[in-house]
C-alpha cells in the first residue's frame, strides 16, 4: 500500500508542477533498527569541557547527544564516581592539595594518586580539569567530580540515555571493593534493570559483564580492541573478544574503530558480521582534533564510518558528529 500511495503522489506532483525536479533522497540506514546512529557523548562533551563533569554532560545534551557516558570507579568507601582513570593526577587539581600528599604512591609503575585510597567527601574537594594539552583549559578547577547517580539524574531530567563503562572491575574486585553489587543496587532501585530502560552498561572485561549479565536485564556492550596490542603476533583485525564470546552475554560491542575499517580504507566486514549475530555496534574515539589522516578530515572520517552501519558513535565533540549525521539522513 505504501509504494501505492508513493506512486498516486509522483503522479499528482507531475500533473501539478509540470517537470519533476530532483530532490535530495532520504538516506537509508542500515543499523539494527533502520534508525540513524546514536551519538554518544565520550565523557561528555569532552572536547569542549573537562571530563566527567556534569557541565560537560550537560553540554553534550545541548549539543544534540542521545547518549552521555559515564566511566565508573569506586572510592574507599564504595560510592561509584565517574573518572576515566582510577588515578587522579591528569583531571583533578589533587597535586595542589597539600593535605593529600602523603596520599601519592606507586601502583604499577605509576606513581601517583588513586582514587581508591580517597572518599567521597575527599573527591568532592577537588575539582577537575583538562587533561589534553590542545584542548581548552579554560574551565580548569571550576567543575566538581560527580558520582554516578547524579550522572543518571542528569540524564533521567534531560530524557537522554546513558551508556556506562565500569573501569578495570577486576582491580576493585581484587582490593575488596567489587563495583557489581552497587551498580546492580543502583539499577534497580530506579528501574534500569530492565532490558528496555534506557542505558547500556559497557566493560572490557568479559568476566564482569557474563557476572552482571546473571543479575539484571540491562543491555551489555562489550567493547574490543586489536588483539595485536597484547600480541604482536596477532591478525590486526582480531577483536579481544570474538564476536561469538560476545554475543553469549552482550547485546552489543564498542569496537576500536580500527577493527572497522582496514589499513586500505576498506570495510573489515566487522559491522556486517556483528549485525548478523544481533549485536549493535558503537565505534571509539572520533575526535574533532585528532584527525586520521592529512587527507580525512573528522566530518569524512563519520561519513564512512556511518555508512558501515554503526548503530552509535562515541565523540569527544558531539555538535561535529550531530551535524555529519544529520546531513546524511536529510539526503
């Protein structure tokens, strides 16, 4: 019925207007849903704001996001906040905190200050800056540190959705603060255990997510990278994570977009091969000041990666990638 009708108006359109002008044509989307691609908010606007920050995510919002996304790490006193890294030195002021020096120490072979060994009421004395040196820093040690349920109440106020990456859950685990148990508490407690609530919690850690998938609903995204960064001898286009493994537990994965997209600029078949498993696909990074290449620039780097068929992008400048897929649906 509907190529009917689309015919009867083609029909009328001549009658009326005399010679058919060409217009532009509707893109046609091949994610999971037919829908376009969501744009998820790395950090939040992060380009643009320091990191993690509720104004960064706020501005995300204003820019036009359908996704922002928290990473989560625990404080000492088992309270999920939302930092990229469970050390301190890059994004907060904390070197600055003459009462907290005695705090730094080495893990690893970092030296420095993690967040673990901090509680709530201490995070919240600091505040958080840019830690990219080309980006702008202007809004350093004006920002808190939010935890991750403000993060939801921002999103739940705004009507976005949020796409949570729990941060090196094993550590946490090993050190006697197990992230799990809170965030099942916290899903639950405001109905985001459910397949349909609107969020997806991310890992890398397989382990965590087949845990979590045993205790709640909620859509699980796992992301890859190219094995060939742990073995050297490994395929480049090798995930951490086979996409059969993933499909196990996970609804989804977030690939690096470098098991996307081959060294010749070809289509690897990633996106095809996850699609046939059912599983949704959400590239990362795509940033506005960190091009591919001198030849592609960050608006022709999402116009390809777009049309592979990637149901989201994660982007460090969300207004860049809102407005590269909006000239595509529009045609």
């Amino acid at each position: 019925m509907r190529q009917i009708f689309t015919g009867i108006g083609i029909l009328l359109g001549l009658a009326s207007c005399g010679p058919a002008t060409e217009s532009p044509q509707p893109h046609v989307w091949t994610t999971l849903n037919g829908q376009p691609p969501l744009i998820i908010a790395h950090r939040g606007a992060s380009g643009d704001r320091p990191e993690h920050t509720l104004e960064a995510y706020a501005l995300a919002i204003e820019q036009g996001a359908d996704v922002i996304e928290p990473d989560l790490v625990m404080t000492a006193d088992g309270v999920l906040v939302v930092r990229h890294d469970h050390y301190l030195s890059t994004t907060t002021d904390v070197a600055d905190h003459p009462e907290f020096a005695d705090r730094r120490r080495t893990q690893g072979d970092r030296e420095d200050w993690w967040i673990e060994d901090f509680t709530l009421a201490e995070i919240r004395t600091l505040r958080a800056r840019q830690p990219w040196p080309q980006r702008d820093a202007g809004f350093n040690d004006q920002f808190g540190i939010p935890t991750f349920e403000e993060v939801l109440d921002l999103a739940a106020e705004h009507g976005v959705r949020t796409e949570p990456e729990v941060k090196a859950p094993g550590h946490f685990t090993a050190i006697g603060l197990d992230p799990l148990p809170i965030l099942v508490e916290i899903l639950r407690a405001r109905g985001l255990d459910r397949a349909d609530a609107p969020t997806a919690i991310q890992c890398f850690e397989p382990g965590f997510l087949a845990r979590l998938d045993e205790e709640v609903d909620t859509q699980l995204l796992m992301l890859v990278f190219p094995m060939i960064e742990l073995d050297p001898e490994a395929d480049p286009l090798t995930p951490t994570v086979s996409l059969e493994d993933a499909a196990a537990f996970a609804d989804g994965v977030g690939p690096s977009k470098a098991l996307l997209i081959a060294a010749d600029g070809s289509d690897t078949g990633f996106v095809a091969r996850a699609h046939e498993l059912g599983l949704a696909v959400h590239p990362w990074t795509f940033r506005d000041d960190i091009p591919v290449s001198e030849d592609i620039d960050i608006e022709a780097e999402l116009r390809r990666i777009y049309a592979l068929g990637v149901d989201g992008v994660f982007t460090d400048f969300p207004a860049t990638a809102v407005q590269v897929r909006d000239a595509m649906t529009a045609g």
